[in-house]
C-alpha cells in the first residue's frame, strides 16, 4: 500500500540523549513503529528500563560520556561493526550550565563537546558506512536557536547553529550515495530543559503568544517529525530543516 512508505519497521536507530524529554519520546515513537533502537546515555535511565521491559528485544542502550571525545569514537566503532544502522538521531544536547559570565570558554567548550563534537564524530564514523550500503538517514535536533539568537545564551546558540551547518555538509558530502541529512528544529518543548519558563505564568503566556498556533510543542511531535524523516516518505528531501516551533520563527505581527 502506498502508506506503507511511512514504516519504519525493522530499521535500525541510533539515538543519543534518549533520556532526556525529547530523546524518550523520539525512543518510544520509533519502537511503536516497530524500529530497533540503539540509545545512547550517560548511565542507565529508569524510563529507558520501562521502554526495554514494554518492548524486549527491540531497545539496547550503551552509556557513553559524549563529552569524551575518545568514548564516542570507540563507541561509535562498536556500534558500527555490531549494527547496520539505517538512522542516526543526534539528540544530546546540554544548556544552562551554571557561570557568571554568559561568555564563559568553558561553557561553551562543555555545551560543544556533547551537542557538536559527539555529532560530528557520528556522522564521521557512520555517514560512510550508510554510503556503502546507499543509504542511511541523519536527523540532528538543532533548535530554533539555530537560525535566531536569544539574549544570554550564546554558547548553545553557537552551538545549535554549527549543528545545523554540519548537517548540510553531510547532506552535500554523501546525497549521491544515498544518505540524507535533515535537521529538525523545535521551538519551545515542555521538558525538563524549559521546565522553568514552563511553570513561569508570565514566561509560559509570552512564549505561547510568539506562535501562531499559541500553545507550547510536546515532545511527540517532535518524535512524530523524526519518524517522517527516517522512513521512505521523505526520501527526496536532504540538506533543510524543519521547524517544528508551531510558527515562531515565521510568525509576523
């Protein structure tokens, strides 16, 4: 049936920051819709041990430090020679680290590490791979942040955009042999990460009003987004972002 280039069952997904909002629910959708799902924590995670007693045999997670540089390349390696893996989802990301100085070189390095670097060395490791076999799809959660800066946060911002450059540079360095690399760009998403402004009347209502759709995103949609991109129903579009953001970005008066 034509629907059925929406399936993604039985590919292989290899997801980091799966223990966060967004990571679960990116987890969840995909073993709904019957993918194999490779996650990538810090430590073990009580909500990924529900998700593998639900559904047995179909999520294996690995702990890595994506700050490390030397864990993710050897990580990458094992997962590369144990897994054919058909998407890469890089979600790992950190922010509002504590400093006085909103410039502070350390921060940035420290949000770097594991929101660039851990992706760069994935695709770096996997992208050839995907092209041996023609195919392969790339989804980095970037963030509206990506394309339109917030005050006091210039390290995730930089970051964020970077991300979504090398997204682009996937996407042109390896189209020809059949990997697509896409970028999914949420706008503001209730989880633990914007839990603050969330519980803030004030700050809840001001984000609401600067959507079309006047409400916050849910972590599902942005899963919903990714599952879009990993299956066959996408297989022409490579190198864009997608902004899952409710129209903030395009939003004018």
């Amino acid at each position: 049936m034509w629907y059925d280039v929406f399936s993604v069952e039985s590919k292989c997904v290899l997801l980091t920051g799966a223990s966060g909002g967004i990571g679960t629910a990116i987890a969840q959708t995909f073993l709904e819709a019957g993918a194999f799902v490779l996650s990538i924590t810090r430590s073990e995670h009580r909500k990924l041990k529900v998700l593998s007693d639900m559904y047995p045999n179909m999520l294996t997670n690995y702990t890595c430090d994506l700050a490390d540089p030397d864990e993710v390349r050897s990580l990458a390696a094992t997962i590369n020679e144990l897994h054919a893996v058909d998407v890469l989802i890089n979600n790992a990301c950190v922010n509002n680290l504590p400093s006085e100085d909103i410039y502070d070189v350390e921060v940035y390095e420290a949000i770097r590490r594991v929101g660039l670097d851990a992706s760069y060395i994935l695709c770096g490791v996997l992208a050839p791979t995907m092209a041996k076999r023609k195919m392969g799809s790339i989804i980095n959660i970037t963030s509206i942040n990506a394309e339109a800066a917030w005050p006091g946060n210039p390290a995730y911002v930089t970051v964020k955009g970077a991300l979504r450059m090398l997204t682009k540079a996937v996407a042109r360095d390896f189209g020809l042999e059949g990997v697509r690399a896409n970028n999914v760009s949420p706008g503001y998403i209730n989880t633990s990460m914007t839990n603050q402004s969330f519980k803030d009347s004030e700050a809840y209502k001001a984000r609401c009003d600067r959507t079309m759709l006047g409400r916050w995103g849910l972590p599902e949609e942005i899963a919903k987004t990714c599952l879009f991109l990993a299956s066959d129903a996408s297989s022409y579009i490579t190198g864009t972002d997608i902004c899952v953001d409710g129209g903030w970005l395009a939003k004018g008066l």
